[in-house]
C-alpha cells in the first residue's frame, strides 16, 4: 500500500536500490528473512569466534582447492620430470607428482594457493578442535543442541579425512608412506583386511589406482557431505540462537548481543577477511610440505623424522605406543593387536567424545533448554573428564613425534615411549583430579569474593591497634555473574510405579554421585545476608 | 524417569515467571534454591570514547578508510607482482620472491577489508545491544498433535499399517535394491588376482642377483666390506614392464656385512648368510614403512615410521618397538662369477601382517 503511495506521488525519487530490491522480493520474498534475520542478537565472546575461524578457513580451502583442480592431474602414470626445478629434472614419478611441481615451480602464484589450501586446511582442523573444546568446555552441547554436537562431530572426522586424503594426492614420498601405513593397518584388520587394502588400492600396494580414487574423494564425496554438513549445523545455530554466559539482563529466555546487521556483519564480516589474511600471510612467509624435497613415492626410501600432517598425530602415535609382541597366530590366522588395539583404543574414544552430551543428560536426567553457557569451573567433573580426554590426545599426540622428541632433547628412544605410555594411562587420572580440585578452589574463591567482597588493597588501623585489608562487596552486577548457575546434587534412588529399583536407576546413581558429590552451590541472598551481619558482629566485638 | 527425581519443580513453581513457564520441564537433579539471587537487569549503557570524543570520532573515521584504501592498494600490488616477478628461469629463488610478493600484497588487501569493517564496527557502528526473546524449540502442543493427525491420515489412507503384506515386501524391497550397487564395488580390485598368493611371494628366486637401488648395478661379495649397508633390489626390476613399485615393495632388501663371529643364526638358518653378508627385508613387518636406519656399531635396524627396532647378529628379531615379527632373511650365496646371488625367494611374506598369514 504505502509503496504504491510512494509511487504515485514521487516516482523519480525512487534509488535503483530500492527499484532493485523491489524487483527481487517480487520474486522471492527475501524480505522475511531480511525482517526477521537482520536484526537478530549475536551474544558476544571471543570463544564464539573458534567455529567461525573454523567455517572462514573451510571457505579459503574450498575456493583454492577449486583453483588447483584447474592444475592439479590425479594420474599415477609415470613420467618423466621435465618442469623447472632443476634438482628433480629426469626423475621418474608420477604425473600427480609432476603437476603438484608443475603447480609449484611452473605456475605463477600457483605455490602460494598451494600454500594456502595447506595452511588453510590445517588451521580448518585445528579450528575445529578448539571450537569443540569451547563448546565441551561452556556445556553449551547441553539441550536442545546435542544433535548439532553429533553434526560438528562428524564435521570434525571428515575434515580429518579431507585432510589426509588431500596430502596424499601429490604422490610423494611422505605421502607414499602415509598411505603404506594405511595399508598396513587395514591389513591388520581381522577378517576382511587384505581384500580391503586390495580393494582400496586396486591390487597390491601402492599400485596405480589409489591417487585418483582419493581424489575423487576429496574433491568431490568429501566435501559434499562437509558443505551439507556445515549448512544444518550453522542452520541449527540460527534455529536455536547463539549460547551465552551468564550476564546482568542475560536470561535463559533471551538473547542478548549485538544485531546481526549492521555490527555483527562488520566485526563477523571483517573477522572473515582477517582471518584470510592470516592464512594469506603465513602462506606467503612459510613453506608447508615441500614435495621437492622428499621426492617422488619410492617404496624403498624414507626419511628420518617423518610426520604426518598435525591431526594424524594422534592415531600416528597410538601406533607407536604399542609395547613390543602385540600380535599372535590362533586358530590359523594372525590376530595384529599392535594395529587392534589403537584402532579401538581411538574408536572408543570417538564414541564417548560423541556421546557424552547424551551421558550427561541421562545423569542429570534435566529436560530444560540451556541457553546459558557455563563457566567451566561451575562444572567441575565435566571439566576434568575433559581435561583428561585432553591429556589422553595429547600424550597420543606427542607420541607420534618421539623420535623428534628423543633426538631434540637428547632422551633415548625407549625413555620418551615408556614416558609417553605412562602419560597416555595415567596422565588422564591425573589431570581428572587436579582438574576438579581446581574448579572447586576457583568456585569456592567466588563464594568467598561474594560474600566477604574483593579485596581492595586499603590497610586499615583499628582503634586496638589491628591492621585490617578493607574488603569491598560487589556491586549486584558483578556478584550476579558469580551466582548466576545452577549446582546439581546426587541422584537418590527412588523405587519405580511398580516399586523397584532398576539397575540402570542403580547404575544413574552411582554416576550421579561421582559428578555430583562434592558440590558447591552458587551463594544465595539468605547466605550473604549472615555473612554481613556475622562480619559486622566480628566487627563489634573488636570495637568492644 | 524424570519423576523419581528429586527434582527443584515445585520449589521454583511458585516465583517463576510465565517466559520460564514455557520451558519448563523436569529440571533432573538440579538445585533451585528458594532465595537464589534474582537477575539485576541491564548495566546502564557506557559510551565509547569515540560517541562522546568528536575528534576520536573523526580519527575512527580516517583510520576505516585508510584501511580500505590499503586494501585497494593491496590488490593492486599482487598484480603487479605477478608480473614484476616472473618465474620462468628455472630458479628457485624468483619462485620465492613470486610467492612472497603476491601473498603480501593478497594478504594487505584481504587484512585492509578485515581491520577496517571491525574498527569500523566497533568503534562508529552504534553499540547498543539487541536483544531477542528465545522461544521453546519444540512446536507448540497444537501444532504437534497436527502432524500427528496428517501421519494417521496418511497411515489410513494408504493403508500402511493395515495390509502388512504389502508394507513388509515393500520393506523387503528397500532393503534388498541397495545391494546391487554394494556388489559393484567388488570391481575396485581385480577380478584375477589372489591377495594372499600375491603376499605371499616375491620377485627372488633362485640365482637372482642382488643389485643396488636404484642403478641395478649387480653386487660383488668382495666389494662388501665390514660395516657397510646398501640398499638392494633383485636383478631385473628395473626393466619390469608394470608393477614396478609392488614389486619394490615387497622384494626391497637390505644388505649389511658384519664379523661372522657376530652373527647367531637360528637353527637351519647358517648357511643363508655368506662370510658374514646377511640379507634381510626392508619392509617393516609393523606397518610396512621401509627399515632404512642401520646404526653400524650396535647392528641396529630402526624403522623411522614407529621406531621398530631389529637386531641384525640376532636374526633381526624385534628388540623394541611395536613389530612383533622378526625382518624376514633372504638367503644368499655368491655365482661363479663372485656376485652375491639369492638362494630362493624369501621363506615366508614379507610386510605388514595380514590376516590370513600363519
């Protein structure tokens, strides 16, 4: 109505924008997701960022990688070299081989989106990772986002698998051993291992078939299933609106943050271009993988200090930890436990990364939508259960650079395995307990700056001589952002309609007590009401 | 399960506000408090430096756009360095300088956009916060009990419950139409070939010489001498038509010359070496990474893969590491013509473990 106005009465007034944006909603009614987007609340933390470093550095990955297909030749036939880099010149290798060198030496530009799609691919999982531990951290996989957990899961072991897929297409020599590695572990596989490895090579290893199968996979199945993948989960972030901390005015039932348009476009939107920029930077002042240097895949070479790329580390690892005779003939056939049981070992620990926001969930048995992330101290099992997972990849982590290890601080060999064995079993209990007792030190601090308040560095004389620090209480604002969170107690078993006690109730509370047994719940007004009159009595005494 | 909890419901009932109504659901074992801290509401408003300072302002301002136009400036560099630094010289160093002076210059004009729309934002975009109210994820019960009407109108409509029949062949049908396409999968490896028989043996045979890697040049047992190592492959490989790597893979041997007296072959095994030449396999039996480092005073083999590690005077049998089988031997002898020959294939796969190995 009122455009139809507009219109009539000054037409020659209308901006082509306007004439434009008019010609589009027409056409799509964009003007519904404008109204009820644009000025949407995005809370803000600096901890939101990691997942959008995350999706930043997946759009520079897409775009370079796009840009190398142009280049890049996934053939496993043999040439031989004849590009610019004189070194390799008359070398027998693959064409996958010649055209990454190609790409490298003979293309300009063509090392630094090389660069770029590496550092940028590595950054993608590191991104991921930490957004993870954000999300671990603040409990924000609490209801109703534990599906999109799942999803970012998943999102976390295929970028692990475009990784890997992706540095093995050059064909060279450290990629060539990853892949025999690969091999050997899919033989190792009981039962349907060697005809696996036959099948995923084609043959016999390393075979002519395996570059281009990978690459069909990396740059075609992969990253479908990642863009797919990362449209509901971004998609769900929008459905559920942003988790955030606890804050004066924050409730569960808003959302509080800048608007969408126009400061979270700015600050997202130019976070995205630095982020570019950093990748764009490091890929211009540091190499990453120089294949000319290692040469094409030769079965029989290899060279000392060899490391896969960073988030491989961990399985890497896990395979060298294994103690020497790990592997038995019964009933006829060859049972490798030195590849089962890291498989297993890493397997299960997937599946409790994956399914700890539904254990967590079946403890507490809470039904409520939680919007307010937790400070990691308020949950102080949570948080150790996840420093030990930490400790435990990390001990995996370091394992596949023991060699570097052992040469660079001059250990021996068996010293850094032994250590890192014992890091990798008992390092986890270890950080689990230190862990907990320093969320409960910290929550007990915030117990005590709330009640007695902070100190304020002012030293006063009492009449009798006493030296006392000033303590200044909280203004509401700060107090409320230490009180603001919810304790749990230990489940109590109760018999059911039918007056029994399951075991899964049995086994609800035995859990339930080891979360929840030492306990500190947030001050309440009751509580801080005594500790001023008791203060003020202590005070009276010494006037008296 | 939820009401054997002993939950804070009834607790909370009595103060909690018609927005909390909306979420409500068990709160499990949960603690709500009856005199918890009730919410102070929003800080009052601060201002920037830049809303309450014209000349901060103004100096927010030039600094966006001087940003932007570096940016500018950026891009405009990383063309020119495309051109300014050519790399067809067969040079590694104008590889480098092309690298770094087109990245600069991408890198400028990309962190030009970036530090300039955040200052921009923070600094002139107006701060104050928007706030959005949540609503419970779930559909209202209304529209719940909806979808669950269209489902019973479609189930007896169609019949879906009622003609089993026709619902459990269709179930049958769906689950059978995938695996065709499972089948053809088989076709990833060839049709012809025996994976254990392929493992199980290698280019040696009886008489081939030992070569080095990669020149194929045939070896002498007089030209070994103590404490030396080479890298060995069988006689011929080179001139191999196809499967020149799988056969490397499998048959690449290494050679070491020790003391005789240093050597404790296993029984059956004292006449593979000869005048304290041995031969054993490359190919790590952990994970098959080539054993490629031989420290010559301890006749030590370490695989760089996973830090397997063989002894070479004690039949190459794993001394650390996670390798459980000892390196397989090749035996050897010397021709006529005084080359070190083999004297049969190896006796047992070599490599990884697999399966069906015993």
């Amino acid at each position: 109505m009122s455009t139809a106005t507009t219109r009539s009465t000054a037409p020659e007034k209308r901006s082509f924008t306007a004439a434009a944006s008019e010609y589009v909603n027409d056409r799509t009614g964009i003007a519904v997701a404008i109204k009820g987007l644009g000025r949407k609340a995005f809370p803000d933390h600096w901890s939101f960022l990691l997942g959008e470093v995350a999706l930043f550095s997946f759009v520079v990955v897409l775009v370079s990688g796009t840009f190398l297909t142009f280049f890049f030749q996934a053939s496993m036939a043999e040439v031989e070299y004849d590009g610019s880099y004189v070194p390799l010149k008359g070398v027998e290798m693959s064409v996958a081989m010649a055209s990454t060198l190609d790409i490298s030496f003979d293309i300009r530009g063509g090392l630094f989106v090389r660069q770029m799609h590496h550092w940028a691919a590595l950054l993608f999982v590191a991104a991921i990772g930490l957004h993870m531990l954000r999300v671990f951290f603040t409990g924000a996989f609490r209801k109703p986002r534990e599906i999109n957990w799942v999803f970012g899961f998943l999102l976390f072991v295929l970028a692990m698998a475009e990784g890997f897929t992706g540095y093995s297409l050059p064909d060279d020599l450290l990629s060539g051993n990853g892949l025999r590695i690969i091999d050997g572990m899919v033989k190792g596989i009981p039962l349907i291992g060697t005809w696996t490895s036959f099948l995923l090579f084609g043959g016999e290893f390393p075979g002519t078939a395996i570059v281009g199968r990978l690459y069909t996979l990396h740059i075609l199945l992969l990253p479908a299933l990642v863009v797919a993948l990362i449209a509901v989960h971004v998609g769900y972030v929008f459905i559920h609106k942003h988790t955030q901390f606890a804050g004066p005015g924050r409730q569960p039932t808003n959302s509080v943050g800048p608007p969408i348009l126009p400061i979270y476009a700015a600050k997202a939107g130019g976070f995205m271009f630095i982020i570019w920029g950093v990748i764009s930077l490091i890929a211009a002042m540091f190499t990453i993988n120089p294949i000319w240097n290692y040469g094409p895949y030769d079965p029989s070479p290899v060279s000392a200090g060899t490391q896969p790329d960073w988030y491989i580390g961990f399985a890497d690892g896990a395979l060298r930890l294994i103690p020497p005779g790990w592997e038995f003939v019964w009933l006829d056939r060859t049972w490798s436990f030195n590849i089962l049981v890291p498989l297993i070992a890493i397997g299960i620990f997937l599946v409790l990364v994956v399914g700890y926001p539904f254990i967590e969930a079946w403890v507490k048995g809470d039904k409520r939508e939680h919007h307010i992330a937790d400070r990691p101290r308020n949950a102080p099992i949570r948080t150790a259960i996840g420093a030990a997972g930490v400790t435990f990849y990390a001990g995996l982590w370091a394992a596949a650079s023991s060699d570097l290890l052992a040469t660079h601080f001059s250990l021996t060999m068996e010293g850094v395995i032994n250590a890192l064995q014992a890091t990798v079993i008992l390092g986890p209990i270890i950080a689990y307990f230190i862990t907990k007792r320093v969320c409960i030190a910290l929550q007990k601090k915030d117990r005590e700056i709330v009640l007695h308040g902070y100190e304020s560095g002012r030293i006063v004389k009492l009449p009798g001589g006493e030296f006392i620090e000033v303590h200044q209480p909280l203004d509401e604002y700060d107090r409320w952002r230490l009180v603001s969170f919810e304790s749990y107690e230990p489940l109590m078993i109760r018999p059911d309609a039918r007056g029994k006690i399951t075991a899964g109730q049995r086994l609800r509370a035995s859990v339930s007590r080891w979360f929840f047994e030492d306990r500190i719940a947030p001050v309440t007004r009751g509580e801080l009401e005594a500790a001023h009159s008791s203060h003020h009595a202590e005070v009276d005494t010494t006037h008296g | 399960m939820a009401q054997d909890d002993n939950s804070g419901v009834d607790l909370v009932a009595a103060d909690s506000s018609h927005a909390e109504q909306e979420f409500a659901g068990s709160t499990g074992t949960a603690v709500i408090p009856r005199d918890a801290f009730e919410n102070p509401g929003f800080e009052p408003h601060r201002p920037r430096v830049t809303d309450e300072n014209p000349k901060r302002e103004k100096r927010a301002q030039r600094t966006v756009y001087t940003l932007f136009y570096l940016s500018i400036l950026g891009s405009v560099w990383a063309i020119a360095a495309y051109m300014l630094f050519p790399m067809e010289s067969n040079d590694v160093g104008a590889v480098r300088l092309n690298n770094m002076f087109v990245g600069i210059g991408v890198t400028l004009a990309l962190l030009g956009i970036g530090f300039g729309a955040v200052h921009w934002g923070k600094s002139l975009m107006t701060s104050a916060e928007s706030i959005d109210i949540r609503h419970p994820i779930s559909s209202t019960p209304a529209t719940q009990q909806g979808a669950v009407e269209v489902m019973r109108q479609a189930d007896e409509e169609s019949g879906f419950s009622r003609r089993t029949v026709i619902r459990n062949s269709l179930i049958g049908a769906l689950l059978a139409f995938p695996l065709p396409a499972v089948v053809l999968f088989r076709g990833l490896a060839p049709q012809d070939q025996l994976p254990v028989e392929l493992l199980s043996h290698t280019m040696w045979r009886r008489g081939t010489r030992l070569t080095l890697d990669p020149s194929g040049t045939p070896i002498k047992a007089s030209d070994v001498t103590i404490g030396s190592a080479f890298h060995v492959v069988p006689e011929g490989l080179a001139e191999l038509e196809h499967g020149k790597l799988e056969e490397k893979a499998k048959a690449a041997v290494l050679l070491m010359r020790l003391e005789p007296s240093q050597l404790n072959p296993a029984p059956g095994r004292e006449d593979w070496a000869y005048d304290g030449i041995v031969a054993y396999s490359k190919i790590c039996t952990h994970v098959g990474c080539p054993v490629a480092l031989y420290e010559q005073h301890t006749h030590h083999l370490l695989c760089p893969c996973h830090q397997s590690q063989f002894d070479v005077s004690n039949n190459c049998e794993v001394i650390f590491g996670p390798a459980k089988r000892a390196l397989p031997q090749l035996p050897i002898a010397v021709d006529d013509e005084g080359y070190l020959v083999a004297q049969s294939d190896f006796n047992e796969p070599v490599g990884p473990s697999f399966w069906e190995r015993h």
